[in-house]
C-alpha cells in the first residue's frame, strides 16, 4: 500500500473517530460505507469476516476489526496507528469527563442534574442485554448457560469468576458437540507464529507480578485493566460488569453514581465503547492531583486496549484455517451465552443501589424503549436526560 493511499486511509479512519456512534453494530456499518463503499479497501465480504473473527476474540470487536483492517493493509505499523487514530478522540473525551467529576466535587460543585443518568445506565445496560441475548441464544441449551452466569455473577462478586465462567460454558458447548465431523483444514498439520501470543501472555503475568511486588496502584491499574481486556468477550457491555465489581464493589476507586455516570455519557460519545476504561482509570486516581489522574486514565486505556491488539496480531495470520475448526465453532457458543448472561447480571446489579422512586423508574422505562426500539439516537438520549435533570 503506497504511502499516500495509507495517508488517506488513516485520515478516513480519523473521520470515523468523530463520527461512529452506536456501539459495534452500528460501527460495523459505518465501516462498511466509509471503507468500502467510498474507498474500496477490502471487500464486504473481507470485512465481515474479520469482523467474524474480532467477535470470538476477547477485547473490544470494533477496535480490533478497524485494527485487523489497517494490518491487512500495510502490516503492524498501520495497524498500530490505526489503533491510535481511532481510540484517540474517544479516550481524550472520557480523561476530560473524568477530570470534570473530580473537579467538580472537589469545589463542591453541585451534580444534581445528573441523578437521572445512574437509572438511564440500567435502561442502556438492560437493552444490550436483550439485543445480545437476541443475537446469540438459539436454544433452550443457550438460555440454560445464560441463567447459570446470571445467577453465578449475582450470588459471588468476583473478578476471578468470570473467566472461570467463560472456560466452563465454552467448554461444555465444545464438548457436547464433540461429535461434529472435523473438515479437512483439521487434518493438515500446519505452523503458527506464537510471537504476539507469547507477547500477549507474557505481559499479562508481568503486569501481575510487578504490580503484586510493588503494589504499585498505576501498575496496579494497568494489569487489572489488561486482564479485564483478556478476557471479555461481546464488547463494551460485557465489560461492565466486570469494573463494577472490581473497581465499585471490590476496590471501591469509583463510586456507584460516579460509575453510572461515566458508562452512560460514554454512550453519547463516538468512538469505542472501551474509551470509557479511560473515565474509570481517570477517577481511580484522582486523589493523586491532575498530572496522575490523566495517566491514570492513558494507563488504563493502553491496558484495556492492548491484549486485544496483541490477539488480533497473531490469529490474523492464520484465520483462515482456523475458522473451518469444528471445536471452535462449538466453544463459541457457550462463550458468548454466558457473556450475554454477564450483560443480564450487570443490570441487576447497576439497579441495586438506585432509589427506586417513580421518576427514576419512568426513566428506566422510557430509556429502555427508546434503546431498544433504535428510534433515538444515544447521544440524543442521554441529552435529553441531561435536559430533564437541569429542569427537574
């Protein structure tokens, strides 16, 4: 790819920064007609199959397909400015958000026409949890697995359970459809680059062991977040869960309401829905001063983000063998149901601490319609929300 052809890429790339609102759906469709319907660098087809192969991938799906774009492109170092191009609006965004909280109760600086946006996070919470289920539960099987993570998530807070969880149902699904007949790829010995999946790992116990023997809390941030970004599976909304228990329930950095808040005004932010690891890193650290709560947030964001960058690296090269397996396909299944029962769990638990008076329920009420309907767009909702606490 010529130097002035990958100029334009990345400047498209920039523009889709600004402009992709929506999550991953609506990502992938902006995707579709800003780089192949305008620019054609890759076919449709190309592009749904690596986006196929970002959504069996831990890590944020969007980010890792605009990244697999860029590799298949003009290798790593397109693929890493893609990365940075793309995240960059969107974490800038949740760092000043962030800051803007912690200000703003450090002078005491009155919120309360914010109260309506914690019930306005369930309603978000609670349609990704209907949209996911939609998408993934085939059967009565699915809804088993998803009832067994929804229950399991509610009854242990945990960090640690929830990849338990996602290698006990992937394992199930795998096991139970052993008997599918294996396609020829899976007869042909075949090489693999492990270099990225050594990186991969090799970093994940890194982090952990520096951060257990300094205790370093910025260290600290960085491996939790890596983890976090290991091993969710489903997007943005499968994450929260996840930091709700480690950094509200557990840890304690973030209040519920300074949660809440964040998870929904990232909604109305464009860009990955994962920028807002950005917002939780920002507020984890800001009783250290300004200069430490912003790379509190920058650390964070490279957390969540890398994993799945150093996911996508290695199985790009060898994705078209790898989706014939039969194993995989079979494990899947039971991976994205328990991760639709993470997103089912998480809004029972962002429901708990809210005061269930009649206008925080209309809010609930109404939000959920208006998301799930797709008749509004979320930045307009959650102005409009914004709105109504101003007036109320």
């Amino acid at each position: 790819m010529r130097r002035a052809r990958r100029l334009i890429f990345l400047r498209d790339v920039m523009q889709l920064a600004f402009t992709a609102y929506g999550g991953p759906q609506a990502h992938i469709a902006l995707f579709i007609e800003v780089l192949i319907e305008k620019h054609q660098y890759l076919s449709e087809e190309e592009l749904l199959e690596l986006n196929a192969l970002c959504s069996i991938l831990p890590g944020p799906t969007s980010t890792q397909t605009i990244t697999a774009v860029g590799f298949r492109l003009g290798g790593p170092s397109l693929a890493y400015w893609t990365l940075l191009i793309w995240c960059f609006p969107a974490i800038t965004l949740m760092i000043l958000l962030g800051l803007l909280i912690s200000l703003a109760a450090s002078f005491d600086i009155s919120l309360a026409f914010t109260r309506f946006i914690p019930p306005l996070a369930v309603a978000f919470v609670a349609a990704a949890g209907i949209k996911i289920a939609r998408k993934v539960i085939r059967d009565g099987e699915g809804v088993v697995i998803m009832v067994i993570s929804v229950v399991l998530c509610l009854l242990a807070a945990s960090p640690f359970l929830f990849p338990l969880i996602l290698l006990a149902a992937g394992t199930y699904t795998s096991w139970r459809h052993h008997q599918e007949e294996k396609s020829p790829a899976e007869k042909v010995p075949w090489r693999i680059d492990w270099k990225n999946f050594f990186l991969w790992i090799g970093v994940l116990i890194g982090a952990a062991l520096v951060g257990y023997f300094t205790q370093d809390k910025l260290v600290r941030l960085f491996e939790n977040f890596y983890r976090n970004g290991s091993l969710v599976f489903g997007g943005g909304q499968v994450l929260i869960p996840l930091l709700y228990t480690e950094f509200v329930s557990l840890k304690m950095y973030l209040t519920s309401e300074e949660f809440l808040t964040g998870y929904t005004m990232v909604q109305a932010v464009p860009g990955p829905v994962f920028s807002f690891c950005a917002y939780v890193g920002t507020l984890s650290m800001q009783q250290h001063g300004v200069p430490m709560a912003i790379l509190g947030g920058l650390v964070s964001a490279v957390g969540i983000f890398l994993p799945g960058t150093f996911l996508i690296f290695f199985v790009i090269r060898f994705w078209e063998r790898l989706k014939h397996y039969a194993v995989i396909k079979a494990s899947l299944k039971g991976i994205v149901a328990a991760s639709s029962g993470f997103v089912a769990a998480a809004a029972v638990q962002l429901a708990m601490p809210i005061e269930w008076q009649w206008l925080n329920i209309l809010v609930v009420l109404s939000g959920f319609i208006l998301i799930l309907t797709n008749k509004v767009p979320a930045p307009v909702i959650v102005l409009l929300t914004l709105g109504i606490g101003l007036i109320l």
